[in-house]
C-alpha cells in the first residue's frame, strides 16, 4: 500500500456530493457487507431501482430527514496504490464553518457543481476559502453530466469559468482538474466513461491515487508547542523534566540547540523520549517528549523551537479571518486568541478589508464582519505571541478566535495570508469582465 493522501470534499446543497463520496466508497469496495444490506433494504423502501449512495455518508438522522449533509464526515479508505483520509463537509452556506474545519488540513480538494447550474455563489465561496487555507490542489467535478446528455459544450463552458476564478485566487492551472462525472451511474469516478468520449483525461479516483502529495513540513524549521510538562518525581527518575506534545514542523534530533518562546531561553535537546522509547530525531506530526540540557521555567503555551530561524514574537498580528459566527465581528471587541497551546486575550483592534469572494473585490475598513465573511484584521493580544505568516508554516500560521464570554469558537484566523484580490471601491458588475484574459490581480500592499 503506498502514501497517505487526506482530502476535502465540498460542493452546494443537492449538487451531489454524498452521492459521490459513496461512490468512491462502494467501488472500492471500501464499505462492509452488512452496510450494504442495510443501504440496499433503505432504498428499496424509498422505492429506488438503484441503491441510494449518499446513505453511506448522511449518517445522521438530522441530515435524512433534510436530505442535505450538516456536519463534517471523515471516511477511512484505501487502494492498492494509497490509503486516504476523505473530510466529507456541507454544502449549504449556513455550515460553511463546518468546511473550514474539514479541509484545514486537507492536501486536496474535490468541488462538486451540477453540470445543469454550472458555478454557484457557494462554489466562489468554498473556492475562496480553499484558497485561505492554502490547499494546493483543486479538483472540479462536473456532476450530472448525464442530466445534460453528456454535452461537452456544457462541461468546456464550466471548466473555463472555474479555472479562471481559481488561478485569480492564487491556484496555477496545472493544480486544478475538472472531471465530467456522473456519481448516481458511476461515469469517471472510478472507470472511463464511454459516454464522454471527448474527455481524455483521468477518472477521479485514478488522479486520487496518482496526484503528488505535498509532504508533512520536515524541512521547515522545527516547531514544538508545549502541550505538558512531565516531573514524574520518582525514585528512579528523581530529576526528570520533560516537555510533550506534537512536532508541529520541521525536525528535531539530539544535539539541536533550541529557543523556547516568548521567554527567549536557549538550550539544547538532550533526549526524545517516546512511549516506544527514545529516538535519535522526530518529525513533523510526531509526538514525542523533549529533555533538555539546562533547568528552564518552562509551561504548557510556550513554543520550543530551532535556535536559528525562530519567530519573532509579537503582540500585534496582522491576519487573515474567516468569520464563523452569528455574532458579528466590530473593531474594539474584546475576544481570545488560541494560537496552537497558548490562549491570551486580545483585541480587534481594526478591521482592514472585506473580501468578496463573488467578484474578487475587497471594501476597505468595513464596519464588521458577519457570518462566512473573510477579512484583514489586526489583533493587539495582551502576551506576544511567537507565530510565523501562514504562507511559510501553516501549523503556527494559524490560530483560532474565542469568545471568552462562552467559550465558543468566533473564527479561523491566518496570520498574514493576503488573498489575491482587487482593491476597488466599485464592485466587479459581471464576472465576464473578471474572467477575461490579462494580467493577474495584483496582491494588495501591506505595511
């Protein structure tokens, strides 16, 4: 079996996408006997000739009854070519938070459109928001190509146009496909489809299992945030202190001279301790416990990290957010900031720019942000925190946004991470005017 590749999956509501997901699954032969009993005697009940697929995936009784997936849905599955981890999100806007948490660590995206819509509103806006979360490839699948009479026409038409929005958000055009499928009859999902004859490229799961995969960050500088401190005090370990948690990126061997953070400490590492035991170096996704040469105050929240190329703490972050929340987002708000084992209180201390992932326009200095809108903001938090700019590490690029008057989770937040977007005050009227060829938008300036 080779690699592991861990993918989203996004689309708008009734575009199809339980259907394919379960069409992955029953093709592969990735489903138990006793599943499919069950999901054959559900559609015979239903009355349905063929069995329904998206059963498979909706498995919650909420989402039966509305016929539409609310929640996020991870599905284990493998080939004898790679194994694969598929984040299933939901289509309808009002869970669009749920999308983000399901492809923040995706390495590939599938969008579904109806071949009979074409691209929606919602599919600019998971779009975007793929593009915010950096995951490097894009598959489009043109679903219900059967419902157009597998008109190439139609399929060219939608093609141009996603690829055109993706590239104008930063995606290149080698890192975006589209695929005609049909995921209720199983054209270019797992087999070559002899009704589109015109299509020569690859079926979705040969590209799955052939598509290069962007390793975990080893050659990034090395990450660790501490998540425990271990002093066991036994007889046999009388002076043991040990730090655990999860190399966040890069790598980590015996002898590296480290700087814990925000304090400034230097040391090095004089053991990596596992439950298996001690290894000689650690890599990005490890968990592991750090010992150290020298005696230093160190807790849960601080960041070791490489002595050479370790950031720079900072009290004042510039980034980019996705807001997740009913409640909208005003400069002056007094929130919590939990950036990777460290939470401290901040303030919104200004709200920069709206992006509309519509048009590719952004409105300087907004009054808020509300539900699903992304922006620039800028946080002054009561303790500096050490973070990197998302685009050179996402695991400490990112952070969360807490409401400490409940607890719940505000938004997602990407330090730095500027969108690729146009600086205008007039809205684009129609996206033909964005979709024709010339220069690509220019990065907004940013001091």
């Amino acid at each position: 079996m080779g690699d592991l590749l861990r993918l989203a999956t996004a689309g708008s509501v009734d575009d199809g996408k339980s259907t394919l997901v379960g069409r992955l699954l029953y093709d592969t032969k990735s489903v138990l006997a006793d599943t499919l009993d069950a999901i054959h005697r559900a559609s015979v009940d239903r009355g349905l000739a063929t069995p329904d697929l998206s059963l498979l995936v909706d498995g919650l009784r909420s989402e039966r009854e509305q016929g539409i997936t609310i929640d996020v849905a991870y599905r284990y599955f493998a080939t004898p070519h790679r194994s694969f981890i598929m984040a299933d999100t939901p289509g309808h806007v009002q869970y669009t938070r749920n999308t983000v948490t399901g492809a923040s660590t995706a390495q590939l995206a599938i969008l579904l459109v109806d071949a009979r819509k074409g691209v929606l509103e919602q599919t600019r806006r998971h779009a975007a928001v793929l593009a915010l979360l950096g995951v490097p490839r894009l598959v489009l699948a043109v679903n219900k190509i059967d419902l157009v009479d597998y008109d190439e026409t139609v399929f060219a038409r939608i093609a141009k146009e996603f690829t055109a929005h993706a590239t104008a958000l930063g995606h290149t055009e080698d890192s975006v496909l589209t695929i005609p499928v049909s995921a209720l009859l199983g054209d270019n999902v797992v087999e070559p489809s002899a009704n589109t004859p015109w299509y020569t490229g690859p079926t979705l799961l040969r590209h799955l299992e052939t598509v290069p995969v962007e390793p975990d960050p080893h050659d990034v500088p090395f990450r660790f945030p501490v998540q425990y401190v271990i002093r066991p005090r036994t007889a046999e370990h009388p002076d043991y202190r040990g730090y655990a948690g999860q190399v966040a990126a890069g790598t980590v061997s015996e002898g590296d001279e480290v700087v814990v953070l925000p304090g400034g400490h230097r040391s090095r590492v004089s053991r990596i301790d596992t439950a298996d035991g001690p290894l000689a170096e650690a890599l990005a996704g490890r968990s592991v416990t750090l010992l150290l040469d020298d005696d230093i105050d160190i807790s849960r929240g601080d960041l070791i990290a490489a002595a050479e190329n370790a950031p720079e703490p900072t009290d004042e972050i510039d980034a980019t957010l996705c807001w997740l929340s009913d409640k909208p987002l005003r400069p002056g708000a007094r929130l919590l900031i939990k950036h990777a084992t460290r939470t401290v209180p901040a303030i919104a201390s200004s709200l920069d720019s709206r992006f509309n992932e519509q048009d590719l326009s952004s409105t300087p200095e907004p009054e808020s942000l509300q539900l699903n809108e992304i922006g620039q903001v800028t946080f002054r938090t009561a303790q500096a925190l050490p973070v990197d700019r998302y685009t050179t590490n996402r695991r400490t690029g990112c952070f969360l946004v807490i409401d400490p008057s409940d607890g719940a989770t505000l938004a997602a937040g990407l330090v730095g991470a500027p969108l690729p977007v146009l600086i205008t005050d007039e809205p684009i009227a129609n996206d033909t005017e964005l979709l024709s060829p010339g220069p690509s938008p220019r990065l907004p300036a940013r001091s």
